[in-house]
C-alpha cells in the first residue's frame, strides 16, 4: 500500500525535478517521519535522489539528533531548544558534509546558485489576473444540471443567496493561505452582478454560512445555581490546583506567554434567550471542547487554533431550540493540549462562543427566490491547517436554507464554497450543483463567468463524494475520538477504492463532472506501441458550444477488484465538431510493487482496461494481455459511446 499509492506522487514529484521535500509532523509505525531513517533514505536509496531534506515548522522534529543521524539535512525550523547548531558542531564530519552537499547540489540542480531569487513581486498585472480567473473557472466541477439549468442563458431575474460577500471562502486557512487583499477581491456578489448584464440580481444574505458569531451576550448568562449574571469556571494550572471563578461571558484567552498557568477546564452556566425559536451557536477554539446544552452534547470539536495565521476562521457550529426566558444548563468542558502556542504570532488557548438568534434570513431568502426566475445559493465550509473537519454536512442552518429556497423555485443551483466531499441531503430537489472549493480573488469573476456561459466548467472530480461519512477511510468515527493509530492497509486504499465505496457506490465518483454539452466517445482504433498500447479515441460534440470530453482510462487487475486511474485525454471540441485524440498505456498501467525485486513491476495475466468519464462510469471495455512486462495482446470487448 505504501509503495503502491502513498509514495508514487512524491515518486512523480522527483522524477520531475524537484530537488527539496519537507518531513511532516506525522510518525509512520511509530517513528517522527524527519527521524526516521528508513523513510528518509528510501528516495535516495531506491529511486536515486540527490536533493535535500527540511522538516516542516517547530514540532516536524523532536530529537534533532535522531533527525540529523537518520539523514534530515536541515535542523527543526524554529524547533524546541535551539539546538541543531551545537548538534550539526559536534556531528561526525561525514554527516555534516553530505548535508552540506546535499543543500548545495540542490542549489545547483535548481538554477539558484547561478540565478538567485530576486525580491518578491505582488502578482498585480492584467494577464496575472486573467490567469487567476481561468484557473478558477478551469478548477470549478459541475456535479448536476438537470435540464440545462446551466448556464443561465434564459433568464430575466436571478436571486443570489448566501455568504456572496467578504464573507465567501477565497482561500484555505494556514500558513499556506494567501494573503487577501481588498482592493484586489471580486466577492460572487460583485462578480455575478457584473456580469449578468440585463438579468436583475437580487442579493439575499439567507444564512452567515461557516463563520464565528457575534459573541454570546452577558445578559444571556446566569449562574449554575440562578443567583445572578455570570458563567461559573473551573480553572487548573500545571501544579494540578484548581479552583472557581466567575466571569461575564464566554470569550477567553490564555495568555500564549505563559499557557499552563491558569487554564479554564470547565464552564457552567444557564443560558436564556428572549426570542424563542432555533438558534445557531458558535464556538471558536484554540484547543479541545465539548458542549453540552440541556444534558445533550451539541458541539464536539479541536482546532490547533481559532485561525492558522491567514484565512479563515475555524468555529464549530450547532443549531438549537430554545424558548424565550427559560434557562438552560450549558456545560463546556475543555482542554487546551491541541492548541498550538506560538506567542510571537499571537497564538494560544482560546474559547469564544458565539450565537445567532432567530431572524428571518432564510424567509428573506426564500422569497427573493419566489420572485426570480432562478436562484443561486452559495453555501460554505471553513477548513485549513490546524484543524480537521469533523464531518462532510454543511455547518449551520446552510441545508434548510437550500430546501426552502429549492421549494419556491424549480430552477435552484447549489454552488459549494466547501474545501472537498460535502453531504447533499437536497441533492434531487436543487436542479444544478457547482462545486468551486476555494478560489482564490477571482472567485466572483469566474462565478459570474460560469453562471452566464461566457466559459464552461473545466473541472473534474479529485475526490469522491460518499453517501455518508463512515464510507470513506477513516471515516468510522465521529469528532468526539481522537484515533492515535490509523492503519492505512486497512483502509483499501484512497477515495474511489475504499471498502465503503465499492460496497455502497457513492453519489459522484472521483473523476465526475459535467460541461455544458452532451459528448460521446469511442475506441476508433487500438495499435501496439512499443511494450504498450496506443488508443484512438473519437469523440463528438452534440451540442451548440464549445465544450471538453476528459476522457479517463482505469485499470482492473485480473485479481483484483479495484480500478485505477492510468491515463486521460483531454479533448477540446468546437460546436458539433467530431475529433480525435490518442493515449498510451504502458505496462506499468498494470504494475504493483513487487518486495522482492524492491520496485513496481507489471503483473502478468489478462487485465480490464476502461475508457469512461469517471471512476465509478461505465464505458468501453479491453482485455489487456501482459507477460513479462509487455502487452501481448488485446481484445475490444464492445463500443459504447457513451453521453455525457
């Protein structure tokens, strides 16, 4: 498993010419990946790599000794003590020439040694943007689109709900984020109005999405007990004391200079609203929480931190039903070990709740969509390092919005703000589905480009999306555990060939994704090329527009069950325009890793081979004959040009 999926992209990455990798913070049967030797020497061992090794930031290395003896070329970055330079000192000089070498090679190899970098440059100009636009564009997948709902050709009206503003998801959270400028941001709202044209926008906030709250008032706390105003806290410190304060609301911050000093372990109070209806909560943490409202656990959840640097925040969300003057028990217990403690960025233990008491958004929603011939409704979900999501549905009151807004208009599209697999409980009663992820700046310009037909959605599916949660690797638990030990042969490997998925199917399989035309495609002819195969495809154009047939080829071993991806063509056709394009396919299309040769070798026998649209699509059939790492025959089992 390890060497037949989990190493091949960092293999491919290398092959390439990366001449840098950087260990995580994860342990592979038990060892730190930057300390473990066997990992490390694998590349230069096994696939002859030069390059060097930097471990990622602060907590990546944990014995700078074991790390520099086990082949780590540079020291733990800002890591604890401040001791890699006394270690690379006092190191063998052996050791330390061939990191010396290593780093220097690199520099060579890469062109930096005789090219320096030269001072960053905001990317500002025009063909930066329009690059940024059509990769956008070219990343959005369109899941559904039932009866040519897309694009929005036909239309007069169009109401545009949701977090539309600042308030969208432009980027993944972490030190990864990209830094937003405002003057440079194009929100959905401004994107889509500007291109609409003739067609009026009705804008409609409908629900505030995944984002934290307004805190939680003090005048909505009372005392455990009913005495008076406050929330009731157990506070502990490193010694073990602990010991009972009392403080307004719940919006606290452990001073990052001194951490375990004082802590709040548990909060107690009784919260009483004066609207009675469903409310949604928030609680950002820097930590571990959880919550409990009325002796029912609501929220459950840990983020290394509230917000990783840049991006988005982070909150856990909950939607509860409380009556007006009547108080009810809130327990939040807590636990700040998770929380990452960086006091030079401002980073530390944090709790804040948050809450959202009953309006009319959702009504004000519903009914500008009652008065446009369409609907669009953007929905989000916040994700990015420092935290992992804790579950595939839409946080909040974001799935009763689109039911309500898609029982007042036919012709609703769900446009997914969100960082991957999202639950769709609404799926058949919502006409189209766009999936965006996070666009970066011009996400309101490539929306408004998609939503109109100025341009197709290019994207195809780099993911499943299950019918639950528990049908992907991993996915066997809830929030409320925290595995130590993940066993990845167990898992069947990634996505589309998980236990769970071949056993229950999924509702859009890796690879999916719609244009705006309907295309076919055929095997036209199959040739020998070399120790592999050449295949012709034809594909045709049934529509009126330009469009793209992704043509995807997935191998079947003889003794297995899983498909996997092994080859693509990407074929662009004008209106009604019939073309052709070729693919090869190697043996290695049907190699797996081989111990005792100590590399992947194709496996001799006669393998299924699948020119479809997706992995879970059926399509055109081939039986590969390989023996001694050669194809040595084939048989087309049938044509089925098949509509997409």
């Amino acid at each position: 498993m390890l060497q037949d999926l989990y190493l091949r992209p960092f293999r491919d990455a290398l092959d390439a010419g990366a001449w840098s990798m950087m260990g995580s913070y994860n342990r592979l049967n038990g060892e730190y990946a930057c300390e473990s030797d066997y990992l490390l020497n694998l590349p230069r061992r096994e696939w002859g790599w030069r390059g060097f090794y930097c471990p990622d930031f602060l907590f990546a290395v944990r014995d700078d000794a074991k790390a520099l003896a086990a082949g780590l070329d540079l020291g733990a970055l800002g890591g604890p003590g401040g001791r890699t330079a006394q270690l690379v000192a006092s190191a063998p000089p052996g050791v330390v020439r061939t990191a010396v070498a290593n780093l220097v090679r690199a520099l060579i190899g890469s062109g930096l040694a005789d090219h320096p970098m030269g001072d960053p440059v905001m990317p500002s100009t025009a063909e930066h943007r329009a690059l940024a636009e059509r990769t956008a564009i070219s990343s959005f997948v369109l899941l559904r689109n039932q009866d040519a709902a897309l694009p929005l050709v036909d239309v007069s009206s169009l109401a545009l709900i949701g977090p539309t503003g600042p308030d969208a998801g432009f980027v993944v959270g972490g030190s990864a984020a990209v830094s937003l400028l405002a003057e440079r941001l194009i929100t959905p709202a401004d994107g889509v109005v500007a291109r609409s044209g003739q067609v009026r926008v009705e804008l409609a906030q409908g629900s505030y999405g995944d984002r934290p709250l307004p805190s939680v008032p003090s005048a909505a706390f009372r005392l455990p007990d009913g005495s008076g105003p406050g929330v009731e806290v157990e506070f502990s410190d490193a010694t073990g004391n602990t010991w009972l304060e009392t403080l307004a609301t719940i919006d606290f911050a452990v001073d990052p200079s001194a951490p375990t000093a004082r802590w709040p372990r548990r909060w107690r109070t009784r919260l009483v609203s004066g609207v009675t209806g469903s409310h949604r909560l928030s609680l950002l943490v820097g930590g571990r929480a959880t919550v409990h409202l009325a002796g029912q656990r609501i929220m459950v959840g840990s983020r290394e931190a509230e917000q990783f640097l840049h991006g988005p925040r982070y909150p856990l969300q909950a939607v509860v039903d409380l009556t007006a003057g009547e108080p009810v028990q809130l327990e939040i217990d807590y636990e700040p070990g998770p929380a990452i403690t960086i006091p030079p960025m401002g980073l530390g233990p944090t709790l804040r709740l948050g809450w959202q008491p009953p309006d009319d958004l959702i009504a004000q929603a519903v009914a500008a969509a009652a008065r446009c011939d369409a609907a669009v409704v953007v929905v989000t979900m916040a994700s990015g390092e420092g935290m992992d999501r804790d579950g595939l549905a839409l946080p909040g009151d974001q799935d009763e919005l689109v039911r309500q807004v898609a029982a007042v208009n036919p012709r609703t599209v769900v446009v997914l703000n969100t960082p991957g697999a999202t639950l769709l409980p609404w799926l058949d009663e919502v006409a189209a589905v766009l999936a965006v992820w996070y666009p970066g700046e011009r996400f309101g310009s490539a929306l408004g480009a998609v939503l109109f037909g100025e341009a197709e959605p290019g994207g195809r599916l780099p993911l499943t999306f299950p019918h639950r949660r528990e049908h992907l690797p991993g996915g066997d638990h809830g929030p409320d555990e925290v595995p130590m030990v993940i066993d990845y042969d167990g898992d069947g490997g990634i996505g589309y060939r998980s236990p769970g998925v071949l056993e229950h199917g999924c509702v859009f399989g890796f690879g999916h994704g719609l244009g705006y035309c309907r295309t076919s495609c055929e095997v036209t002819a199959v040739d020998r090329d070399g120790a592999g195969l050449a295949l012709q495809l034809t594909v045709a154009n049934h529509g009126e527009r330009e469009t793209v047939h992704v043509a995807q080829l997935y191998a079947q071993l003889h003794s297995g069950t899983e498909r996997e991806l092994v080859g693509l063509a990407r074929i662009p056709l004008a209106p009604a325009e019939r073309a052709t394009g070729e693919v090869l396919i190697g043996p290695e299309a049907f190699a797996r890793w081989d111990a005792r040769v100590g590399r992947r070798t194709p496996v001799s026998g006669r393998h299924l081979l699948t020119v479809t649209t997706s992995a879970t699509a059926s399509g055109t059939d081939l039986i590969v004959s390989v023996e001694d790492g050669r194809v040595t025959g084939w048989e087309l089992l049938g044509l089925d040009p098949r509509a997409e």
